[in-house]
C-alpha cells in the first residue's frame, strides 16, 4: 500500500517527515495529538507545504533512502552521545536556569552542565546570551548505558 509522506515541523522548529496511507488518516492523528516530534517529543505538530509523494515500497539500491541508517545504528548512534554528554557534563537536575546563569555571569566555575529546565526557562537563557542546547534523548542519561 503507498503511503503519503508529509513534512511536519514541531512547535519548536524541529523539522521531520510523517508517513500516512491518507491525509485522512494524518488529519485523524493530528486532531488526536497522536503526532510526536522525534526530537522534543512535542504533540504540537503542523503540516508543512510541500510536493505531493509517495512511499510505493522498496527502492532501487542505489537511492538515496536505502543509504539511510538502520534503527539499531541510530539507537547505537544516540547512546554514544548519551554516554559522551554524561562523561563530559555535571548533572545540576532542577538547577540548570540557576546555575548556567552563575557560570554565564562568572560566579561558578565554567563547566559543563545538563539539567532540567522550562522552554521558558530556556527562552530566557537565550535572551540573555547563554547558550541552551536541548537534549530530547535525556532519558538516555537516566538509565545505564549498554
């Protein structure tokens, strides 16, 4: 059966592909806030404009699709950078806003931190200079990693 792809982009700019058998069946998902963004996991998600295509099953070997990683290569992908952003970072949890700012106004060692914070948080860090880079796979770090 072909499926319909459509570009989607998040809330938060994230663009990423939606495969459907029917525009019915992506307006059905998108009402149910069935639709998640890979990266952030937002629900916020909107159709962009784009060229009508379709999926119609295998592709010749010399696509462009057949050279895109496996699952299991992703998967092996992201715990690498898990496993990196955890050796390389202090955990701070709840107190992230608080102490990148004390970091950014030089009132802490510099260093390298993760946490958890608000997009609001987050907003008002960007607004005043500080560098915010979202994690969505933080998960990963709250758990061993294999």
């Amino acid at each position: 059966m072909p499926l319909k792809v459509f570009d989607l982009r998040c809330e938060n700019d994230h663009p990423f592909e939606g495969w459907f058998t029917s525009e019915a069946d992506f307006e059905t998902q998108s009402e149910k806030k069935l639709i998640e963004c890979p990266l952030c996991s937002s629900r916020d998600v909107r159709r962009l404009p784009s060229a009508a295509r379709l999926n119609l099953g295998a592709q010749p070997p010399n696509s462009q699709e057949a050279m895109l990683p496996t699952p299991q290569q992703i998967h092996a992908a992201l715990l690498k950078m898990a496993r990196e952003i955890a050796a390389q970072t202090e955990d701070v949890g709840e107190r992230f806003a608080e102490e990148a700012r004390r970091i950014h106004y030089k009132e802490a060692p510099q260093r390298g931190i993760r946490g958890v914070t608000t997009p609001q948080e987050a907003a008002e860090l960007r607004e005043e200079g500080i560098d915010v880079i979202p994690f969505p796979f933080a998960a990963l770090l709250r758990e061993p990693l294999h």
